[in-house]
C-alpha cells in the first residue's frame, strides 16, 4: 500500500477555566477527561476509514502515550503503540509555563506572532533541540515511513507539528500559511512521485475519514 501518515495532536490537558500556559518537553501533563474523548473521537474515524493500520506510535510524554494507545486498542492491533523519541515535545525554554499575555509582556508580540503563524522560531527564547536536530529527527522518520509503506499514525504535540509542517508543502505546492495544529486534530500526509504530501492540515475527526479516502 502506498506510504500513507496520520500525524495526531494529543487531546486537551486543560479544563475548562485554568489558566492556559505553554506546555513543553519538560512539563508531562495528562489528558483531561475532554482530552480522553479527543482521543477516542480520533480513533473512531480512523476506525471507521477502514484502511489498516500498519503501526501507531507516539511521543514518550503521557499525553500522546494515552492518546495513542485509544487509536492503538480501537485499530485492533497485535502490538500496543511504540514509543518514538522522534515525537517528543520541544522544550520552549524561557516560554514554558507562560501565558501567551505573559509571553508577549516579557518578550514582545512579534515573536509570539511570528511562530504561531509561520512556524519561525523566536531568537530569545531558546527553544531546544535545534531547529536543525529536530528536522534531522523527522525526516529519518518520514523515511522510515516511507520504506515501512502502508498507514502509520504517530500521536506527536504541537511544536514538532509546525516544524512538519514548514519542511513540506500541499499538493498545489504552497506553503502551508498556519503550520499550527488544534488539540485533537488531525494532519494526512501520502508519499507520492518521490516525496511527501500534504492531503489535509489541521482537521477534525469528522473530516478525517474524507481525507483518508482520497490516498486510499
């Protein structure tokens, strides 16, 4: 079959009414019990596309463990969801813990901007690893993907989303304008003509199976 991704983003880890600040590598939240019916909303529709699954793995932080494993138990397979270092959070440095108002108060709005709509990094905060280690890691992984063939679903966090997001492009050939991913959603990525595209970006469960009949 031919080389198909599912990239999920865990479910929520907060509840309604906490504050909202940035979670990264260094602070392993679990799923909320909104998060928990992300996850199943996530592994039905997967369910329901009817493709095999050839394999589900996952970030080593608890919050794409558990909602791995939902996608892992609904697809039936042999073997629970593998762990994959390559998925891990970013850690965001001077950012983690902050609020976007307490962000944009300590280092100014533009950098805030500048990596929520395009993916750029912010020069003082410090992000770890390297843009360049990070781009290393994935592409090893698209790679291995693609020689493994079939459909893989990785349970990965928003960070290493957006820097997917900026290393490939749609089938028309654009950049993606906001490489970001929503709690719960959902990007489809085929192999095809020699590289990676981009079949759908950001999506909700109920869009998921429609997305998934267009590389089937």
């Amino acid at each position: 079959m031919t080389p198909v991704a599912i990239f999920c983003r865990h479910g929520n880890t907060f509840n309604k009414g906490e504050k909202v600040f940035w979670v990264g590598r260094g602070e392993d939240m679990p799923l909320t019990e909104e998060g928990c019916r992300q996850a199943e909303a996530a592994a039905d529709a997967i369910a329901a596309a009817a493709i095999p699954v050839a394999q589900v793995i996952s970030g080593p932080l608890q919050r794409t463990r558990i909602f791995a494993a939902s996608i892992a138990a609904k697809a039936k397979l042999n073997q629970a969801a593998r762990i994959d270092n390559r998925l891990d959070e970013l850690d965001y440095g001077e950012w983690s813990g902050l609020s976007d108002s307490e962000i944009e108060e300590r280092f100014g709005p533009e950098e805030l901007s500048a990596w929520r709509d395009r993916g750029e990094r912010p020069a003082k905060a410090q992000f770890r690893p390297s843009e360049q280690a990070v781009r290393q890691e994935l592409e090893s992984l698209l790679e291995e993907l693609e020689q493994l063939g079939g459909l893989t679903v990785a349970v990965t966090s928003n960070g290493r989303l957006r820097e997917i997001g900026r290393m490939l492009k749609d089938l028309a050939g654009k950049p993606l304008k906001a490489p970001g991913v929503s709690t719960g959603a959902a990007c489809v990525l085929v192999f095809r003509d020699s590289r990676w595209h981009i079949v759908a970006w950001n999506i909700k469960p109920p869009e998921l199976a429609a997305a998934l009949a267009r590389v089937s």
